[in-house]
C-alpha cells in the first residue's frame, strides 16, 4: 500500500462535534490540523444516527438539529483548513524526533506526522449493528443503509425500517413524510423510543401511513444488482411475510470500539480514557482525550463539556507545539479570525 505523509501541529482523531470544534480553538492558536475518522462523513454520531434530530442544550440556539450543528462547527473549523482523512481508522501510533512528534498511520497508508494527538473519538470507532442475512453486502450502499444523510432520498420510495429504538422509531416518522410507504419491522410490540414518539407512530399507524410488522424480525431479501424488491420476514412461529420495498434501514445500534486505540498504553477506565480534567493530558506525553472519550472524576457527558474540554487541551498543548514561546491569550472579540 502506498503510504502518503503528512505533516501537522495536530492530529485529531475523530471528526464528531467536538473533534471539529477542537480544530477551531487549536486554530486560534496558531496550530494546523489534520482529522481522521472512520466514517466517511464527519459529524460522528450526529451525522450517523439522527441529523434531523433537534438538540437543545447547545448554548445560543434554543434548537437546533445534529445536522446543522455539524455544518456550523465545519464552517467554524474551515478557515484553519483543517485536512479530512475521512473512511479510515488511526491503526498505529508511534513517536518520532525523539519523542517530540507523533506518526500515525491509517488503514488505508496516510501517514501523519504530527507534534501533539488529541483523541476525539466519542465512544471509539464504531459501525453498524448488520442484520445477518444472506447476501445483504451486495444490497448495501444502494438499497439497505445503515444512517439517512438526507430524508429526500427516500422520496417517493417504499421504505422499510427495522427496529425498535430511537433512531427506527424517528427516521420513520421523518421518513413518512416522503416516502411512498413506511413499514416497520420489529420482533415485540413494545418500542424503546420517546413516549412522545411512540405514541405519534401509533396514530400514523391508525392512520394507514405507517405498516407495524410487529411481531417479526428480518428473513431474508430479495432484488438483484444492489437493488432490492422486497423484504422477507418471520415471526417466532417461522411463519414468512413478503413486505414489497425499494429500500431497507436496519437500525439495530452501533458496534463501538476504542480499537487499536486499546493498545496505545493509556490509561483506561471502562474503555474510557482517563485524564487530567484541567488539560485533558493523558499519561503518554504529547497525547490529549477529549469529549465523550475522556473520562475524569465529576465528568458531565454534555457537548458542552466537549467543547471546553477541547479549549483546555490547546491551550495546554501550545506551549509543547511553540517551545519557548510565550502564549498571549487574547478573546476572539479583539483576535478575530483569519480572513475575518
């Protein structure tokens, strides 16, 4: 495999919210980034599992939907051009210079040389829980989909949507707005969903615009050339239904893993990365742990505390990425931004 090198002041791993947001305070201070991160798109689980679910605890706006948040932290991050490495995984991490840089390299031969590592990798790398059926691979991508980028792709089709959580209840409700027929799949009556939710999929059901195929779980496909046609299901009595649709979402949860991060040498607690509160320093010299990641005595899984948790790891690494030069911290009020 050929191996393409970079060199940076940051190498952030992990493009969810706080990782993008990480590239903007790092940037105010005067330091490059580079972000690599599994998924193909950043935002994280944002992006992933609900980009049209509103969130409400992000200071400044009352609402605001996991999508939007993720193109306003990117727009924020953009004028410190931020370099993505997008679909690849952080496989090695080894010292260099004597200690005073960072390599890592990915799975698909980018390598980064980089003088400190902030972590910002959530609850680790993760991807989809796959139904096992047979031959599903060759239908995934084109009609079987593990997270919706954008409801109006499923304009007009019929839609099947199997599971019972959150995001199987809310993409359906989403998606019945649009889409020709909205059928959901689940092996029990009960739902593990908002109420408020519930009860809505209840009456679009009463309705006749959302098909309960309760209780069944997932059989068998059937299509050719990436696109299926129907969707076969059986209750527990082995009993078989053909369910016609254009395209199925299977929203069984996330498989997450710290991954190769496990056997970096850090400090771990409960697959969590213990740090410092007051720099986010983990025990290896020069690497840092933010956001959901990170873990420390009173920690607040909050966005927000992401967020600052971000701050207080630039400001903390400057003096390692700037040696002997003082920081004279200013308020972006009176800094600004570049070309701003």
């Amino acid at each position: 495999m050929a191996k393409h090198l970079h060199t940076c002041d940051v190498a952030i791993v992990g493009a969810g919210p706080v990782g993008l947001f990480a590239v903007f305070e790092f940037g105010m201070l005067g330091m490059t980034s580079h972000v690599v991160d599994t998924l193909e798109v950043s935002g994280g689980q944002c992006t992933a599992l609900y980009p049209e679910k509103p969130i409400y605890d992000i200071p400044g706006f009352p609402r605001i939907a996991a999508a939007e948040l993720v193109d306003r932290l990117r727009a924020q991050a953009a004028p410190f051009r931020p370099v993505y490495h997008l679909g690849q995984q952080v496989v090695a991490l080894q010292p260099a210079d004597g200690g005073k840089r960072w390599r890592l390299e990915t799975t698909s031969g980018t390598v980064i040389d980089a003088r400190v590592v902030v972590i910002a990798a959530g609850a680790g790398a993760f991807g989809p829980n796959r139904p096992p059926l047979p031959g599903i691979e060759a239908f995934e991508g084109r009609s079987v989909h593990y997270m919706v980028l954008r409801r109006q792709d499923f304009a007009g089709k019929r839609v099947v949507v199997a599971g019972g959580g959150d995001s199987a209840v809310d993409w359906a409700l989403t998606l019945s707005e649009v889409a020709s027929s909205v059928s959901i799949v689940h092996r029990r009556a009960k739902f593990r969903a908002a109420p408020e939710s519930i009860n809505r999929v209840k009456a679009l059901a009463e309705e006749g615009r959302i098909d309960l195929v309760i209780p069944y779980q997932l059989a068998g496909l059937e299509g050719a050339d990436g696109q299926i046609e129907a969707v076969i299901v059986a209750d527990l009595d082995g009993n078989e239904r053909r369910v016609e649709a254009d395209a199925l979402l299977p929203f069984y949860g996330l498989s997450m893993s710290l991954g190769p991060i496990a056997d970096w040498g850090l400090n771990l607690d409960h697959h969590h990365i213990a740090v410092d509160p007051q720099t986010c320093r983990t025990n290896i010299e020069r690497v840092f742990a933010v956001g959901d990641i990170a873990t420390y005595p009173g920690k607040l899984k909050l966005i927000l505390t992401g967020f600052a948790e971000a701050a207080a790891a630039a400001h903390a690494a400057h003096p390692l990425v700037f040696e002997g030069k003082e920081l004279h911290f200013e308020y972006s009020t009176t800094r600004g931004i570049p070309g701003g």
